[in-house]
C-alpha cells in the first residue's frame, strides 16, 4: 500500500520545519551577520558624536582570494575532463568533455556560475547550484501562397506546423488548348519547435533547506529550495489550477532576514507585499523537495522529487511527486567540518577580527581628534561661550581676564593605536590564509622586488598554500555539477547537435556516451605562479628542439611538441592554438620520402625480376600446350565418336532392310 497523502505532507513539513536553514536559527542568524560584516554594516553600538568608522577585513579578504580562484578554474580550455572507462571510451570521453564544458560556458554563463557559488562559500560558508533540463518552445509565423492540393497536405504533416489562417481559390489553366481549374491555397502557420537544454542556476545560501543529519549531498536524507512564485507562473509550469488557486498568499515569507541583509546595501526601505487586484499575480511559497521515504511500501526508501506549495506545517499542498535518480544539486565550502553539512566562511575566521579593529579605528581616531580639537577648561563667567565654540583658523575668544580658557590635557596614544591595528592585521594574515603581500599592499616587498628577482617570486608565491586548498575543496563540488550535467545530457539529448570547437563544427551525439565517466577537474594547483609555468615549459620545449633534431630518440614526436606549445599558450592567455599551429593529430599523413635505390640491390632486383618473368612466360607456354593437347584429344574423341555412331546407324539401316525383305518374303509365301 503507498503512503497516504496526508502521511506524506506530515513527513514533508516534519523535514522543512528541521532542516538546517530554516527561518530564524542559528545558521540563519551567522549568515545574516557574514552579509552585514561583508557589506560594513553598522555595528549597532554607534555612540553620536564619536568615530563610527567601520573595517571591513571580510571584505578585503574575501575579494582577494576571488581573483586567485577564479584564475585557476578558468585559465585553461577546460575545467573539467572525463577519463574513460576503457580503450572503447577513450573517444566518447573527449566527445563529453568538449562538449560539456560547451554547455556550461557557452549555453550558460559559466563564468558567472563559478564566481557566484564561490563568494557565496566564502562569504555564507556554502555555495550551492542547481541544473536541471529545461524545455523551451521556439515559435515563428510563416506564410505560404499559392499551394497545390499536395503541398498543402504536405504542410499539414508537418508536426511541428500550426494552422492559424487559411484562403482557397480556384485558378484557371489553359495547357495545350486544354482548360481546367486547379484550386490553391494561401496558408499563414505558426511553427512551433520545441528544444531542450541543460540549465545551471546559482541558488541563493538563505533559500536551500537541508536535513540536520546531512554530512554531505551524498547522505542527504532531505534537501529543499524554497522560491517564490506567481500563481500564472505555475499555472503556466503545467501545475494543478485548482490546487494553486487553494495556496495561501505568501506575506510575512516573502523577506527573510539574510535576504532584507542582502538587498539593504542598495534598497533600505523593502517593498511590502500587497494584495494584487489579480489573484493570479499574488505571489505563494513553493518549495522544490528532494527526499527519501518508502512511497511505494516495500521496505526501502527512494529518492523522490516533491514540490510543496503555501507555508506552514498545515497549509502544504503536494504539486508534484514523482521518483528520481539524483539531488540535482552541487556545493561547494572554503572550509569543509568533519562530519557536518556545513563549513566555515571568512567571517567565521576573522568575523571577531573585523570587530576588534573597527573599534581600534575608532578609538584612534577618537583621539586625534581630540589633538586637533582639544577640551578646555573655562571660568565660568570670563569667558564668551560663543566664540570658544566657533572653531575657525584665526579666531578669537572674548574673556575678562587672563587664564580664564586653559586647554585640557589629553594622552596622545595614536603610535599605540597603529600598532595595536598591525598586530590585529597580522592575527588576521595568519587566520585567513591571505597576507598583504597576496593584496599587493606590503610596500617593503614591492621595494625589494625591483632589486632582486627572488622578491618577485615571493610576491608572487608567498603564503598561497591555504588559497590552493580551498581551490582544491571547491573543485569537488564543481566535479559533481558537471558530472550532473553529462547525466542529463545523456539521459534527454535524443538529437545530434552540432557546435564550434576550436574554430570546427563538431557533430555531438550523446547517446552514444555513458553517464558513469570520471571527471578530473582541471585546476592549476601546486603548479607556481603563471611565469613559472611558462619558464618550465620553454625549457621543456628547448629540450624536446634537441631530442627531435637527434630523431626523437622514440620519446617526442611532432604531436609532444605541439602539445607542449599548446600548454605555453594556454598558460599565457591565448586558449586556441589552432591559430598559430596545426594539431598534427588533425593533418593527414605526409607521404614518405623515397629513398634513392642501391645500385647492386637494384641489379639484383632486375635479374629475379627477369627470372621470374622467364619462368613465367615457361608456365604460360606449357599450359597453352596443355591446353591445346586437350583440344585435339577432345576433337579426336568426338571424330571417333561420330565414326562410331555413323556405323551403328549403317548397321541399323542393314537390319531394317534385311527385316522388311523377311518380311515381305513371309507376305509372298502366305499369299502363295
């Protein structure tokens, strides 16, 4: 028996309402304070009249490392390559891996994607997108006039033709002194073609609900995104009308607090919603749910796709529920935590760091401020208040007597301050991963490196192993979303498409493919800086130069070298090498040079030749005197057979002579 309806919806909101990221806990509550550390909200403990500067570390951390990581999982051609299973896959594999960085970079904004997901995690401690197939109908109008019978029924048959207007008319003929009518017809189609694509959505930190007991999408018992949705938009996505016309309008939900944190930088005054004078347009809360639970009864839960409409645990409606293979989700995290779904964010390192120095800052400015604009002490009576409080160069202050305005004495702790603020920037250095020296800011290194190429390199390479881990932390979640994508795009391409791949049109077929390659994820890690990478393989290439001019040596051949002058200018910006050399692999084969013969071999060829055109031409004799012996021994049998046949038939007349006299004789006697 399958689980009830009532049953399901009770499990759903059971989930929703204790999953991770659920309106109003912890996780929430540390996002929001990420958000208003990033963008350098006030602290809230603001006193009037004082310094309410505010640092923004997180910030200045998170956009340094951006550079670095976008540099390595964008430089090269790919980002991801799939290994084939075995030598039959060897060209499938790089069939897939052209054609699914294709998608990625050019059916979808994979720059974008990337650069999103990634300051999502350093920011909010997780980065998440989705990718799903999506189906889109590409619609044009054509007209059509003076069709036969035949190409109007041919236009019918065509299923992706709507008829939306249609004219007959009979015309009048005359073909040879012959007249008939013929009618025609004048058609207006509307042809609707419809295409699908994979698709790769950034999916907002505040808006992914997941299982308090998840470590990993792997062992994701439960994961949901919540959205926001007209009731026409679902409508139109082919959802039940009466079921959506029953959601409740989504009113206090609308807004969370990470999502006012996040929109107040550039709006400080959020909309409130309203009551749509069409209830179509009034907006409803929709959560798109991935679960496990044993519909069907037989003991083992199965991952199903369920979409829930309306808020609150009595007021879900199911929209949709149906089984599927994958969590059509992929994560990323700087700094992943044992056993937790959840990493950390650059704010969870340096977040009390951040605090410490804005307050630093305020408290140094505070007092320079009381240098240039110091207290003083008047008496009470001697003095005109007015001008001791108009500050302005030159000014004069009205008193009685002398020493009625002293100066109040105020300790000078600015030098303190500063260096109380570079031992915070240190503590920060050494939290993070990210020194000034990666920011470009440490002046004392930008000296010596004008002096001493090691200094340069130390710029270059200092302090990056903590960058070139997280680098490697993120590249697992991008090897799960492309993997995401070849299943996709082998479970619903049906059609061969053709795309640009290094200025060629490349036919792709993905049924021919399987789902289940291993994808390695392209990233320049450990590798040194981009100047390194490029000396390295200029002293490659100047060895392989030796190694071909002493015949190879059977290690380098034309296709070794050109890879390795593809390298050199994927390294240093250029990622088509088709421009400037031919892939030996894509050449046809160069004839071989023919080598001048030896005299004495050449000699020797021509007598064996000469003998075997002798013993030649002595086969063909004797077989033509075989042939001829047969000849006359055949004419000679059939003489000799039609001698014999002639005196049997002499034979045979002498007897049948010999019978008709017998014969005649017996005749005579009988008469007698």
């Amino acid at each position: 028996m399958k689980l009830t309806k009532e049953r399901l919806k009770a499990l759903i909101s059971q989930e929703i309402t204790n999953s991770l990221g659920y309106y109003g806990g912890e996780l929430s509550s540390q996002r929001k304070n990420a958000l208003k550390f990033y963008l350098g909200e006030p602290l809230g403990n603001e006193v009037e009249g004082q310094s309410q500067v505010r640092s923004q570390d997180v910030l200045e951390v998170v956009e340094s490392i951006l550079p670095s990581m976008m540099r390595i999982f964008t430089q090269g051609e790919s980002i991801v390559r799939f290994e084939a299973n075995g030598p039959e896959d060897v060209q499938y594999a790089e069939q897939a891996s052209d054609y699914i960085n294709h998608i990625f970079n050019k059916d979808n904004n994979g720059y974008q994607i990337l650069h999103t997901m990634f300051k999502d995690a350093l920011i909010s401690k997780n980065g998440f997108v989705k990718y799903y197939w999506k189906t889109d109908k590409e619609q044009k109008q054509e007209s059509y006039e003076n069709l036969t019978g035949a190409e109007y029924q041919a236009l019918l048959a065509d299923t992706e033709v709507e008829v939306v207007e249609v004219e007959e008319g009979d015309i009048d003929l005359d073909i040879n002194n012959v007249d008939f009518s013929e009618t025609k017809y004048n058609v207006t189609v509307q042809r609707v073609k419809e295409y699908g694509r994979v698709c790769v959505d950034n999916v907002a930190p505040e808006s992914v609900l997941v299982s308090k007991t998840a470590t990993s999408l792997e062992d994701c018992n439960f994961i949901g995104q919540r959205v926001f949705k007209t009731r026409s938009e679902l409508i139109s996505m082919g959802f039940d009308k009466k079921i959506v016309k029953e959601l409740p309008v989504a009113d206090e939900e609308i807004y969370n607090t990470e999502a006012v944190t996040r929109r107040s930088y550039d709006d400080e005054t959020m909309p409130q919603e309203y009551q749509n004078i069409d209830p179509l347009l009034t907006r409803v809360s929709v959560i798109d749910c991935y679960m496990k639970c044993d519909f069907d009864n037989d003991g083992i839960a199965e991952l199903r796709h369920i979409v829930v409409g309306g808020s609150g645990p009595n007021a879900y409606h199911i929209l949709e529920n149906e089984p599927i293979e994958q969590i059509p989700f992929a994560m990323v995290t700087a700094i992943p935590m044992p056993h937790r779904f959840y990493g950390l964010s650059i704010y969870d390192l340096i977040g009390d760091v951040q605090e410490i120095k804005t307050t630093l800052l305020r408290q140094t400015l505070n007092n320079a401020y009381l240098q240039n604009n110091a207290r003083t002490v008047v008496v009470d009576g001697q003095v005109n208040i007015d001008d001791l409080l108009t500050s302005r160069a030159g000014g004069i202050v009205r008193a009685k007597s002398a020493g009625a305005v002293t100066p109040l004495a105020s300790p000078n702790f600015m030098q303190e301050g500063l260096a109380m603020i570079d031992k915070v920037d240190g503590i920060r250095e050494s939290r993070s991963g990210v020194s000034k020296v990666q920011m470009g800011l440490d002046s004392d290194v930008i000296n010596k490196s004008h002096t001493t190429a090691t200094s340069a390199n130390v710029m270059m390479n200092a302090s990056t192993q903590r960058i070139e881990l997280y680098a490697r932390n993120f590249s697992e979640g991008v090897k799960r979303m492309f993997q995401g994508i070849l299943q996709l795009t082998c479970k619903y391409q049906d059609q061969e498409r053709i795309i640009k791949l290094r200025n060629k049109f490349v036919p792709m077929n993905p049924r021919d493919w399987h789902d289940k390659y291993n994808a390695t994820v392209q990233v320049g890690l450990g590798t040194g800086s981009q100047d390194q990478r490029l000396e390295v393989l200029g002293r490659v290439l100047a060895v392989q130069e030796k190694l071909i001019a002493s015949g190879g040596m059977g290690i380098v051949d034309p296709q070794k070298i050109y890879n390795t002058l593809e390298k050199y200018l994927e390294n240093a910006g250029y990622k088509d090498a088709s421009q400037f050399f031919n892939n030996p692999q894509s050449m046809p084969p160069r004839p071989q040079r023919q080598k001048r013969p030896d005299p004495t071999l050449a000699l020797a060829q021509q007598e064996l030749q000469m003998k075997q055109a002798k013993d030649k031409a002595e086969l063909q004799l004797k077989a033509r005197k075989q042939e001829t012996d047969a000849v006359v021994a055949r004419e000679k049998l059939n003489l000799d057979q039609q001698k014999l046949a002639t005196q049997i038939l002499k034979q045979d007349e002498g007897n049948q002579i010999q019978k008709e006299k017998l014969a005649s004789q017996i005749l005579k006697e009988g008469i007698n």
